[in-house]
C-alpha cells in the first residue's frame, strides 16, 4: 500500500493531544463532579457548593477581590495608553515594550520584590490584606491591561477625532464620543486578561500573607484533602464563569496572543 | 488646561505608572549587591548573594531544572503546535474549526483549572507516577502549545498559496515544498510561538504544583516555599536571581525588537531573499 502525504494529516498529532489532554480532562472532572466516592451519580456536590456559605462566601470574595483589582488596573493602564498612544514621542514604542516586558520575568519572583518593599512601607503585611493582595494582582496583570488598550487606541482611525473638532467638538465631547467607545474591545479584552487570572491566583494572596482563600486555593484545599469531587465541583464552576465571560467577551483568539506574544 | 501643563500631567502619569511597574524589581536589584537581609536596612555592598545563588546546590539544580523544563516542553509544543497549524489550515472547515476552537480552552482556562484536571486525568485515572515526569511535561506542553499554534496561524493566513503550487509544479514533494517553502515563510511565528512557550513554561506555578515530581522544584514552586520558609540567606540569594532574569529578559527583548525592526526595514527584506 502506498501511503500518500497530505498536508491535512499534520493535524492529527495535535488533534489527538487536544483530545486526549484537553478534552478528556475536562469529562473526567464533570464525572468526578457529578459523582461521589463510590462513583453513583450524585447532586451532592453541586448542593454543597451552593449552600455552603464558606464556599458561597469565597465565591463573592473572589468576585470582589477580581471585580477591584480590574478597576485599578483600569484606571492605570486607560491613562497611560491613552497618553502613550496620542503622543508624539519617538520611542513610544519603547515605552510601551518597557511597560509589557514585566511579563515574561516570573510572577513569583515579582511579588517577592512587591511583597518586600509592602514589607517595609506598612510594617506588617497583616494589616491590610485585601488592600495587599489588590496591589500584588494589579501589579502582576497591569501589563496584560495596558497592551490590548494601547493596541486598540494605535488603531483608531485619527480622520474621525479631526472630523469631530471640525464640527466643533470639544476635546473631551471627542474623546467621551468617539475614543472611549471605539476602544471598548480593547478594553473588555484587557478585563477578561485581568478579571479570571485574579479570581484564581491564589499564590499572590499567599505570598503577601492573605490567608482568605479565593476559588483558586478551594481547588488546592480540596485537592490536599485527597476529595477529588468536591475540588472537580469548583473547577467546573469555574469552568463555567470562564465561559460565560468568554461568550460575554466575545473572546478573540487573536487577543490571546497579549498573553506574551505580541513582544515577539 | 494649557497645552504645555496638560503636556506635563501626562507625561508624570506615565512615569508613576513605569514607577509602579519598575520600583520593586529596581530597588530588589539594588539590594540584591548589599548585605541587608530586608528592604530598607542599612547594608554594604557584597556579591554574597550571587556566590550564594550559583553555589548552593539546590539553588543550582532548581534553575537547571526549570530552564531544561521549559526547554523540552517548548520543543514538544512548538512541534505540536506548528504541525497543528499546518494541518489545520489545509483541513476541511469543520475539521479546522474544531481544532480552533478545542485550541482556544487551554488559552481562555484558568490555569489552576488546567493543572487540577491533567493531574486528576494522568495521576489519579491512568495511574501514571508524577516521579516519571510525564504528568509535569505534558502539563506544560498542553499549557504552550495552544499559544504556539496561534502565533503560526496568522502566518499561515498571510502566505500566498500559489508559492506552494508553483513548488508542486515544478516537482517538488509535498514534504520537500512544505520543508523547503511553507515552513521558511512562517518561521517568525514559529519562533516567537517556541519563545512564548519558554516563558509560559518558566512562569508557571498552578500547573506544576498539581503535577510535579515531590522533588523536583521549578523557579516558581520553589520562590513559593521560599517566601513561607525562614532560610534569610535563599531569600535574599533569590534577589539576586530576580536581578539576574530581569537583565536577561531587557536584553532578550531589546535585541529581539532590535532584530524585528531590521527585518521589517524593506531593504533588508530584499537582501534575505
């Protein structure tokens, strides 16, 4: 039999990874969250996590935690790429590649050195953890706010601002009309890069001594305690309000790549 | 507000934003050449730290870790992913939009999510050893190579399909036209996929921590322990190991935009062909 080469067939190594790493993880967690220890179908899971007001209760934590973080990353990052955008600097480019490089050193080595000057401002970082840790996240993810904002702003087409004070308008009329709509992807791609990651990274509220635990450390509390039902219950409901954002989002695949790659 | 004073707010916004940014590695940096065991105390400068960093064997063994880690899980994931893109590309619709869109859930999951289910899958359900490493390797390769096949894939988009035609007609195979005419037009993605996959790799914490060796430590499994443990001397030698990745990836990324401005130079882009 001759076997004959095909361009198509490159995918399906990949295909098979995607299934088998991917997917199949996936339906091993909806079993593992819809069963119980002796692998009978069960709602007890699901019962438990909405009537536990622990578990209730890190939910909105989280929620919290996330929903302020984003909004200071928000007011950092529109400024900055706003600024950066509409200036005439040379080497604004330069800037801004000064402003995305804290990606690529890892996070962890980053809180240390937030986690030590914190340390030497307030004295004992136990006095005010939820301020800690929405420092520690804003300071990790900013970049990942400020990229696809720039990227939008870049693109905005400068004929309607001209148009706009052609017919009289003044420059915040153009800016709250025309700039600050025409940059919502951008902005909503910013949020959705900021919101999940800071409802799940558990290790910054760790390193920064906030013992409050947000969905991420349920999943490790659970995973500990060797209860691999209840910790596929939380990492399905995460799942969930992944998706949810991401159709809200709209997530682009093309904005996936301010994860890092736009540098490269 | 006059043109000049608003001139002035915008730039000192920008510069406290880069001060957010910068301060805490900057002042870790300067630390890092002294003595002082806490920001703030006075010290005299000393490389301690950096004898420290490359002399304690843990310390050694973890970055050698890390950095083979993040190098046989990038290779595996830009093959993967580089691969995928191609076939995926030239695939019927369905089949193509299938894996798009299977691609995209490691990318929009939460990373806990993803180290948490392939542990539970590999570990708990197949029974595999964690000591094997295969967990913590395929981890990290699922984690990558979905960014690898997303920085391919424009690439793809962007090629004129006629080259590869014109290769086929003048007798070329498909694996000499795909090696010989495919593969050289979307390399940069290939290699800003394969760099994108290093510092995931090196960045990670969720997804090793589920699936990690009990032995072996990453840079971030380890910094975690660090900062919880009482070891003065790990703790400030990690200054230094913070100083030293920061230089590195300024001078990675300076060099890269360096090399990438060139290339986009039209001239320059005559010269290669």
């Amino acid at each position: 039999m001759k076997i004959t080469f095909s361009r198509k067939q490159l995918a399906i190594p990949y295909s098979l990874v995607l299934i088998i790493f991917v997917i199949l993880p996936l339906l091993v967690i909806g079993f593992y969250a819809l069963t119980d220890a002796t692998g009978r179908f069960t709602l007890a899971n699901f019962l438990n996590f909405f009537t536990d007001t622990n578990t209730l209760g890190t939910l909105f934590y989280s929620f919290a935690l996330a929903f302020v973080t984003t909004v200071v990353c928000l007011f950092i990052a529109y400024p900055t790429a706003y600024f950066l955008a509409s200036s005439k600097w040379k080497f604004k480019n330069v800037v801004l590649m000064i402003f995305v490089m804290p990606m690529w050193i890892n996070f962890t080595l980053r809180i240390t050195a937030m986690k030590e000057i914190l340390n030497a401002i307030e004295g004992n970082l136990a006095f005010y953890p939820f301020l800690n840790s929405v420092i520690g996240l804003s300071y990790d993810f900013l970049p990942f706010m400020i990229l696809p904002i720039y990227t939008t702003l870049t693109k905005l087409d400068r004929s309607l601002l001209e148009a706009a004070k052609d017919l009289g308008a003044k420059d915040l009329t153009a800016f709250l009309k025309i700039t600050l709509p025409l940059s919502i992807p951008g902005i909503v791609s910013g949020v959705s890069m900021v919101f999940l990651p800071a409802m799940t990274n558990y290790v910054v509220l760790d390193m920064l001594y906030n013992s409050t635990y947000i969905m991420g450390s349920l999943i490790g509390s659970y995973f500990s305690a060797y209860d691999w039902h209840n910790g596929s219950m939380i990492a399905l409901v995460l799942l969930l309000i992944i998706c949810v954002f991401t159709i809200l989002t709209n997530g682009d695949a093309e904005d996936a790549n301010a994860r890092g790659g736009a540098l490269l | 507000m006059s043109s000049v004073s608003k001139k002035i707010v915008r730039t000192a916004f920008v510069i406290i934003a880069l001060l957010f940014v910068y301060a805490p590695i900057l002042i870790l940096a300067v630390y890092s050449f002294t003595d002082a065991t806490t920001i703030g105390q006075s010290g005299s400068f000393s490389l301690q730290n950096y004898v420290t960093l490359f002399t304690t064997p843990e310390l050694a063994e973890m970055i050698f870790g890390s950095v083979m880690l993040a190098l046989v899980s990038a290779v595996i994931a830009t093959l993967l992913g580089t691969f995928g893109a191609i076939g995926s590309f030239y695939s019927k619709k369905g089949a193509g939009n299938f894996i798009s869109t299977v691609n995209q859930i490691p990318v929009v999951n939460a990373d806990v999510v993803t180290g948490f289910s392939t542990c539970i899958l590999l570990v708990i359900v197949f029974g595999i050893n964690k000591d094997s490493y295969v967990p913590l390797i395929a981890g990290h390769v699922i984690l990558s190579a979905p960014f690898v096949y997303l920085s391919v894939m424009p690439k793809l988009k962007q090629l004129d399909p006629s080259i590869y035609e014109a290769a086929m007609d003048l007798g070329a195979s498909p694996a000499v036209a795909l090696s010989r005419v495919v593969i050289p037009q979307i390399l940069s993605g290939i290699i800003s996929g394969f760099g994108l996959a290093v510092t995931l790799s090196l960045d990670d914490y969720f997804v090793a921590t589920y699936t990690k060796p009990a032995t072996f430590d990453t840079i971030s499994t380890y910094v975690v322990n660090a900062t919880k443990g009482s070891q003065t001397e790990i703790k400030t030698a990690l200054w230094a190991l913070s100083t030293i990745i920061f230089v590195l990836v300024f001078l990675i990324v300076f060099c890269m935009n360096y090399m990438s401005k060139k290339k986009d130079d039209p001239a320059g882009e005559k010269a290669r062909v």
